[in-house]
C-alpha cells in the first residue's frame, strides 16, 4: 500500500493538485501564436525556453551537457534542423541510488503548418491535447516533487523534441545522455495526451515492461476511484518505446483517442483540467515510490542488440480509425471513425474488429500499421472484420494522411 501512502501522505508535496496551473500551460503552448510547434519554428524554440524558465522556477538543476544549460542540443543528421530536449535533473540523496534515475518525459513538439494532412494543409495545428497537456503535467509534477527532501533516486524531467518526426528527441537522449544514462535508468513515464480524460479511463501503455507497473497503477486508480486500463499490445509511436529499445521498463499515460487528433481542433478550449489533475496526482504518487523504493523494477523487456533501431518509416495512408486502445483481443477494434473517411465510406461501423488487410493477419494495432506502410494514397486495400462476431469484408479506398 505504498502508492496510497504516496497519495495520503502529510508532505507538502501530497496537497490536492488543483488544475488551474495546468491548464493556463495548455493554454500558453496551444496558443495561436505558437502556430503549432512545428520542428524548426522559432515557436518552438520559445516553448523550450518556457519550459525551462518554469524547470528553474521550481528549483530543478539544468541537465543540459554544457555547465549551467536546460538544453541537450544537436543537428538532426536527416532534416539538418536543430533540435533540443529541456532537461531538468531532481538530485537524489542516497549516495548509491541517486546515481539511477526515474525519467518523467512528455513531447512539447506538434505538427506545426507543414506536417498536417493534405485536406488542413497550411493550418495551424494547436496541439491541445497532443501535447500541451502532457507538458503541463511534467510541469506541476516537477513544482510538486521538488518540495519533497526524501527522495532517495534522482528524478530527470525530460521535455522532448521531435516525437512527432519518429521520436528523435528521446531516441537522442537514450543513445547520448551521460549524466543519467538509460543504462542506469530504473524507470521511464511518458505522460502524451492526456488531456480528454472525462469520463473514461486512463489508458496505461507498455505495462508489460515489468511486473510492478500493474499493481502499482491498479493500486493508484482505486486509491482515487479513477478506472485504469491497460493495453497490453505494444506501440512504437510514442517515446516510451525509446526507453524500452534500451530495456528500460517504460509506460506511456494516455487518456484516449477522438477526432481532433492531428487536427486544426485540438483546442485548449476542450481540455478536461479535473482529468489533468488526476493523471498528475496518480503520476506523482508512482513517481515517488519509484525514486524510493530501494529494488529495480523486475523488467520483462530486454535492450535491442544494436541498441536503438533506425528511425521507422512513416506511412503516407490513413484508414482514417480511430483504434480502441483498451481492446486487448486479437485485431484492431474500431473505437470511433473519421466522418467520411476510408472506412466510414466503405460501410464499417465502430465496433468492428479488423482482422485481415490484404493478405496479412492481424493480431495487434502494430501489424495494421505496417500494412498501412506498403501502400500509396488511392490504393485499394480489402478489410476483413468481424461484427457481433460475424465475418464481413470491405474494399477500402486509401487516402493521404
């Protein structure tokens, strides 16, 4: 019961997280101004001295490799651009253990003008929820943590760059940081859109990496009376997969797919502050109990031999589905539907299970998506699913993404 001592405790550091703080962040880093946070902007660059400005404000020290600097920085060797993670360090006081780290991250980059589908080309993509709100967690959980004088491991808060260019900013931190490196990193949580929590449950993914992280998240959601559900199938598209490359035991929070993902809709105006303190209250508590508690984590996931694989390559199609991310049997549950999309023209309905794209089975989301990775915008792909268990079959135009 240790996460509900965490989440009771008499600590400064255990007050009620209200969600006003958190939301005027959401609201700073998906304004218009910052014209979507695309990679190479200067928008983008003033959302990382933002973040680092709140680091200092909160007394984290800077973990950049130059002596006094917020920024590890380096020239991408594809794009040439010039990217930078904000990296704020939470010493530990234990001798031995401060020399790991628990790694706290979440990406501040978005999809900018230039990177957005053909049809909302030109269009600023906020990024509300994808992933203002994932930083405005990593914010208020380092103002909270940094009020705590036990913690016994080190705590790094990473602001990432370039998740939405293939994880290039965590990809970068696991193959370079030297201070805190992934080889004595104990655990990894990356908090991406987290913002639409409402009425459903926090979505835990990746908590096969080790055999603690259920419990713990299970212990976290009924101390709060908060639903917690957890995907088993693994996913490469956020920057916990970057840890788990290295063998690190990483999880994402997420609080579920809609329609404005990757849209010009993704406004600050529909993020639910009460969910945002929730996700932050349950993240604080597991935080904590990470950097205190005196074993590893039992990992179940093992580094890549060649450490972290090349970067993957993006798919040029959209089905235009929105996956049901709690659905843990075999294929793709359809959880929602782009109005007028592929499969909505086609006739498939929410509800429905893909099995089979073309010639190839499919048993998890990851399969779907290397189908989607073959094709070219106008191919036409046959579906086989299922309905209330029933066999069907549909013949899907592709469109661009």
């Amino acid at each position: 019961m240790i996460i509900v001592a965490a989440l009771v405790g008499p600590s400064a550091a255990q007050v009620q997280i209200e969600p006003e703080g958190m939301m005027e962040t959401v609201k700073v880093l998906s304004d218009r101004a910052m014209m979507g946070r695309g990679i190479g902007t200067p928008e983008l660059d003033r959302a990382a001295a933002f973040i680092a400005s709140r680091f200092e404000a909160v007394g984290l020290l800077p973990g950049g490799p130059a002596n006094g600097s917020w920024f590890q920085e380096w020239t991408d060797p594809e794009s040439k651009v010039r990217m930078r993670n904000v990296v704020g360090i939470l010493p530990g006081r234990n001798p031995v253990l401060a020399r790991e780290s628990v790694v706290i991250g979440a990406h501040y980059d978005h999809l900018g003008t230039n990177r957005a589908s053909k049809e909302n080309a030109g269009k600023v993509h906020p990024g509300a929820d994808d992933n203002a709100s994932g930083v405005a967690v990593l914010l208020e959980l380092a103002s909270r943590l940094t009020l705590v004088a036990n913690m016994e491991r080190t705590v790094v808060f990473v602001a990432f760059t370039g998740e939405e260019e293939g994880r290039r900013g965590s990809r970068y931190y696991v193959r370079n940081e030297r201070r805190y490196p992934a080889s004595r990193a104990v655990a990894m949580i990356n908090i991406d859109t987290v913002g639409r929590l409402g009425k459903n449950k926090l979505i835990v993914i990746g908590s096969g990496s080790a055999k603690e992280w259920s419990p713990f998240f299970r212990e976290a959601g009924t101390s709060l009376k908060m639903g917690i559900a957890e995907m088993t199938q693994e996913l490469d598209s956020s920057d916990q997969k970057s840890f788990q490359e290295a063998g690190v035991p990483a999880v994402q929070l997420f609080t579920g797919p809609h329609g404005d993902y990757h849209r010009p809709t993704d406004t600050a105006d529909k993020i639910d502050g009460k969910g945002l303190a929730k996700v932050a209250t349950v993240v604080r508590a597991v935080a904590f109990y990470l950097a205190n508690r005196p074993e590893p984590l039992t990992a179940t996931i093992a580094s890549s031999p060649a450490g972290v694989p090349a970067l993957r390559t993006d798919r040029k199609v959209t089905l235009g589905i929105v996956p049901d991310f709690t659905y843990n049997g075999q294929g793709v549950r359809l959880g929602g539907m782009s109005p007028d999309g592929p499969v909505e023209r086609a006739g498939m309905m929410t509800g429905d299970v893909v099995i089979q794209a073309g010639n190839s089975s499919i048993a998890v989301l990851k399969d779907l998506s290397d189908v989607l990775k073959t094709r070219q915008p106008g191919d036409r792909l046959p579906l086989r699913f299922l309905r209330n268990g029933k066999e069907m079959h549909a013949d899907v135009e592709l469109k661009e993404r």
